[in-house]
C-alpha cells in the first residue's frame, strides 16, 4: 500500500477530487495547511501598513491505495492540480506498513 499526501493550491480542491474519483479512489482526507517553498510568499497593504505574508493557504490531500493504483492516482493528482505557475504544489509518496478498518477489523488491502 501507498499513501500520497498532496499540497495543492485550495482552488484546485475540487478538480483533483474529481480526478480522483475518476481514478476510482473512493476515500480522501482534507486538512486546511499553511505554508510556503520557493513561492515564499508575498508583501500586502493593509490599512497603509506594509506586512509580509509569509505563510500561504494551501489544503493537504492523504490518500492510501493499493501498489498498483499509487502511479495512476498520482498523474491525476498532478494534472488536475497543475496551473503551470508557481506554488501548484507537491506530492509525496509513502509505504504503508498496515491498515485496520476499525468498524470491521478488516486489514491492508481490504480495509483501504
């Protein structure tokens, strides 16, 4: 089992979650995130006071799939996420070790 976290920009939430959906990944979690690489971030004015926002929103997409699903849902991640300027994002990719439906008992593959 693979688990690809995604940093995205939080306007493409919902294309890459259709593009997941097309990939047949059936389970995301979402978590609102902050923060910056090489964008770093940018200089604003408010209220004629110059601040640095050096902490952009961005939103952090986990998913965990099967080995052989892990390439597919990390081409539709970056295609739908992609807008070809800076800040689109990362994706890293992970083994898992073991999965547990806590509901059912279900384990690896058949809890995912």
């Amino acid at each position: 089992m693979k688990k690809i976290e995604a940093i995205i920009k939080p306007f493409k939430l919902d294309e890459v979650k259709e593009a997941l959906h097309e990939v047949g990944v059936s389970g995301i979690t979402v978590t609102e995130a902050k923060g910056f690489g090489r964008q770093k971030g940018h200089t604003e004015l408010y209220r004629g006071a110059e601040y640095v926002v050096d902490f952009l929103p961005k939103v952090k997409l986990e998913v965990v799939v099967a080995d052989d699903q892990a390439e597919r849902v990390v081409e539709a991640i970056a295609a739908a996420a992609q807008t070809g300027r800076i800040g689109d994002g990362k994706i890293f990719v992970s083994t898992i070790d073991s999965a547990l439906r806590i509901r059912t008992g279900e384990k690896d593959d058949a809890a995912i």
